[in-house]
C-alpha cells in the first residue's frame, strides 16, 4: 500500500501515534487509507449537500474495506461571484483546488481518492489534481439544482439575469422581478441548465471518472445518495485492480469528450478546463482539434439555455452514455477506453437506450449537423476564439455591424442600461482577460442584459474574458491574444464595423493593417495596478506565458 510509507515499520510509531490521535483504531491503520476531497460549504447552492453525498461515500468505502478520511476542497459560487470583484477570483481557484489537493493527497500517501466536487473550478480543478497524483480515483457530484417554475415555464438561474434586463427595459414589474428571484432556484445543486458546472460532470462521466448517472441524476432524489455508495464501494475496486486517472483519461478519452460537449452543447468553458485537464495527463488538445471534431459531430441535445430542456430531463431520457449510444451508431466515439467501473465504455454503454427522442435527438435527425462549440480566427483573434453555437440565433450566426467598445463589464452593463447600444452593434468588452481582469472574469449580466431587452438576435458581444456557460445568443469568449498584451482588441475603436461568420469560423475587424499599426503606436495599454496577493501573482503568471496559448493552460 502507497500508506505504507508513513504507517509502516518502527521508524514510523510517531506517524502512527498521530493517526490514533485521528481515534483511528489499528484495524482502520491497516486498511488502504482513502482520502475523501469534500468540496462541501455553506455558500455555494451546489455544495451544501455534499455533507450527505460525503456521508455516503464514507459508508461505501468502509462498507468494501477501506479506511475513509475527509479533507476539503475549496469552492466558489460562480452566481454569487458574478457581476463584483468576486468573479475575478473565480477561475483562479481551479488552480488553487488542484495544487492544494496534490498537496494533502501526497502530504499523507493516500492510497486511493474519491473526488466529491459540484460546481464550475471543483470539477475540472479535481479532475487536474487526480492525474497528477494519480492513485484509484473516482467522482461522483452533488449533482444538478431541479428547475423553477414561472408561468407554466421552466426557469434557470439564466432566467433570473435575464429577468433583471427586462426588468430593467421596463417588461416585467418589480413583483414579477421578486416572483422569478423566489422561484427560479428552487432547490440546492449546480444550476440547472447545460452550464459549466453540469457540463463538466456530464463529460467527467464521458472521460471515465464518474460512474453512469454522475453528471445527470438530480441533487434532491435519492438516487444521488446510491450513487455516492457505489463510488465509495467501486474505489476500492480501482485499488484492487490498480486502475488510475492517467489509465482512464487518454487520449481517446478527451477525443470522446470533446465528441460528447459537441453533442450535448456543453458550455464555452469546455474549451478552457479540457484542455487543462488533458496538459496534466501530457495530452495536448489545441482549438483547432475543436472545429474538426465539431464538424462531424451532430448536436443532439438543446438543453437550457439553448433550449427549453433542462439537465432532469436529459436524466430521464437516459442521461450522458444515451446521448453516447447515439455518437456510437455512426461510430463517433471510441468505446474501447477503460473507464472507473473497471469495464470498458462498450461494455458501460449496454442498457442505455434513448428514452426520449424530444430530449436526445436521435443522430440522424440532430438539430445541426455540426456541435455545440466553435472556434473562430481572425484579425481580430488570431490566436482564437469561443462560442456557444448551438445557443446563437440562426440570424445571427452571421453578422456584420458597428462597435460599441468598453474597458470593463460595469461599463458595458451601463451602456446597455442606458440604451447606448442599438440592434445591429457588436458590443466589446476587453481588458477582461486572464492578466488584463485580472482573472478572466466570466459575465452573464451583459449577456442577460441584452436578452432580457430583447436584442439577443441583433446584438453581437465579444471579450477577452469569458461569458458564462449559462449565456445564449451570439456571445464570443476567450479572444486572444487579450487587450493588455496588445491583442487586436485593444485597437478597437467605436463605430469601427466587426465582421462574424460562425459557419465560417471567421471574426474579422474591418481596419486596414496600417491603421491598426499606427494605432498600436498611439493608442496605450491599459494595465491594473491595484491587484493584490494571489490575484497578482497569477495575473504575473499568465503574463510571463505564451498569450497565445492561455486557453490551454
């Protein structure tokens, strides 16, 4: 056992006496000691059933003869942290998830993990720390929130963003406002449309880690408890077989998640954890690699806020490995993987069916033939750019108008309040990136803004900071290389007319190349300088990296 280095021999009676401390007997010292990574809180709606979920796994590790021992995991509630400084800590803390658990999981030489995380960072940030550390893991989430219910309609918390902007533009009263923030998140988990937080434990299913039911069974039935038991009893399993993440995450593994986001229309953020995912297992997945498995990947589903499904639906309808069985027909997916079940996906994808061809389109009657997520290059983001496809109007997915530019999201939200923008502009906000924010801070108030006033099929929005998985419309993300390291963005000036072909993964700023060069002598970089402790160091960190490349860091 991997514990033995510290429980083992006379030499190490003062690591044992520390662990009778724990009031461990020996019995429990003997047994593989299996580190528990709660990422239980008391702030985040997604995180405050991870007690029960905790509990469980405890009982199912014990219950197949482990010795199971909690510690925690940090986590942010991207809602809460939005629209504030909040949100530029968010992304940050993916990291600080990843280095804090490598650290406690190698401090005490657990012999084997279970990963209990529920929200946006916990997800990919754990999935990170268990290729480094690489003992038997398993994931098993909280699980996603259950949807509100307003007028005969079901709602998410996009609904209540949105909610705010028509508010706002003067369509709803102040009591139909108080009605959507009482009703739109009715119960805990992550929130309930395809956002980040259910699309990376949907795809934590594909990739192998988490057992069938993972990134789909809701946070309130019981169900979710079963599932618990059964991650704790199937890590034990893993340890006897000697299975580890870097066996179950390979290469084709990522190939089937990427297949699977496309399918599902997984939130933007995908193209930003996925790859951080894969760099630890020493897998490169480059943008480029998006928009070909994109191109032969059908859209299957258009959950919320694409559509108006919702993640218990695509539960009942059979969940992620029905959506997989479809992939699999025309030979989309690679079945031969080794999952966390210790059987291969094959083997994992009997007794799937589609249960509901309204839910899970059927792979020859997709709603697009092309996925989710595309990646646009241009003058403007040479090095590349995100949308969410699947979620932009048809009108839009070309569009053509003039600029309407702000340095932040506060200024942005304030234009739009103030009607500054009109149908046809393309809104900019930049100095939102990974060092600019700093943070990269991710904006669902712009967005909802312009949904909730009626423009989200005239109005195009770009950034270099990240708009939310819970976004719709023609909304583009990650735009690199970001303002303050003199990407084209920061050149931009108002009025000047931005070209979009999503199609055609094309984003064109419609300026000669020479005025852009005199601009660049003229026009200065905006740099923050009010940045303090870790915020700073990490804004430090992405400056020194290749601005090009930050998305796959």
């Amino acid at each position: 056992m991997k514990s033995d280095a510290m429980k083992k021999g006379f030499d190490k009676a003062p690591q044992r006496s520390l662990l009778h401390a724990l009031g461990l007997t020996q019995e429990e010292i003997d047994r593989p000691l299996v580190g528990i990574v709660s990422s239980y809180n008391e702030i985040v709606p997604g995180h405050m059933n991870l007690d029960k979920i905790t509990e469980a796994v405890k009982m199912g590790v014990a219950m197949a003869g482990g010795t199971p021992i909690v510690f925690p995991a940090i986590a942010v509630c991207d809602g809460i942290a939005m629209g504030h400084q909040g949100m530029k800590y968010s992304l940050v803390t993916r990291d600080l998830i990843a280095d804090s658990t490598e650290a406690m999981a190698l401090a005490h030489a657990f012999d084997a993990l279970v990963m209990i995380p529920n929200c946006d960072k916990n997800v990919p940030g754990l999935l990170m720390a268990a290729a480094r550390i690489n003992v038997p893991t398993i994931f098993v989430s909280g699980g996603p929130m259950l949807a509100g219910h307003i007028d005969g309609h079901k709602t998410s918390l996009s609904s209540m963003f949105e909610a705010v902007g028509a508010y706002q533009a003067g369509k709803i009263s102040e009591e139909k406002l108080t009605e959507y923030e009482l009703k739109t998140c009715p119960t805990c988990g992550s929130c309930s449309g395809m956002y980040t937080a259910n699309s990376h434990n949907c795809l934590t299913e594909v990739l192998g880690m988490g057992l069938p039911g993972n990134g789909t069974i809701p946070s309130v039935y019981s169900k979710r408890i079963e599932l618990a038991k059964h991650a704790g009893m199937q890590v034990m399993e893993l340890w006897k077989q000697n299975i580890r993440p870097l066996d179950i995450m390979t290469e084709k593994a990522f190939h089937n998640a990427l297949c699977a986001d496309m399918a599902l229309g997984c939130s933007t953020n995908s193209m930003l954890h996925l790859p951080a995912i894969a760099n630890e297992c020493g897998i490169q997945i480059n943008l480029d690699i998006a928009n070909e498995i994109s191109a032969k990947t059908p859209n299957l589903c258009h959950l919320a806020p694409a559509g108006p499904t919702y993640i218990e639906e695509l539960d009942a309808a059979g969940g992620v490995y029905a959506v997989l069985n479809e992939l699999n027909k025309k030979g989309l997916i690679y079945t031969d993987v080794m999952t966390c079940t210790g059987k291969t996906l094959a083997e994992n994808l009997k007794g799937h069916p589609n249960l509901n061809p309204d839910v899970i389109r059927p792979i020859d009657h997709p709603y697009s033939e092309t996925g989710g997520i595309a990646v646009l290059r241009g003058n403007l983001a040479p090095n590349g750019c995100v949308v969410k496809q699947s979620a932009v109007a048809p009108e839009m997915l070309v569009h053509e108008g003039p600029a309407k530019v702000y340095d932040s999201e506060e200024e942005a939200i304030a234009g739009i309040f103030n009607r500054e923008v009109q149908a046809g502009d393309v809104v900019v906000i930049r100095y939102e990136g990974p060092a600019g924010g700093p943070g990269m801070r991710e904006m669902l108030s712009p967005t909802s803004a312009i949904a909730g006033m009626g423009l989200d099929k005239q109005v195009a929005l770009i950034t270099d900071g990240r708009f939310s998985g819970a976004t719709r419309g023609a909304s583009i993300g990650h735009i690199s290389p970001e303002a303050v390291s003199g990407g084209t963005i920061a050149y931009v000036k108002n009025n000047d007319v931005i070209a979009i072909d999503i199609p055609n993964h094309s984003i064109t700023l419609k300026v000669s190349d020479q005025e852009l060069e005199k601009r660049k002598e003229t026009m200065p970089i905006k740099v923050k300088t009010n940045v303090k402790g870790y915020l700073k160091r990490y804004a430090q960190m992405v400056s020194s990296a290749d601005k090009g490349a930050i998305i796959n860091k």
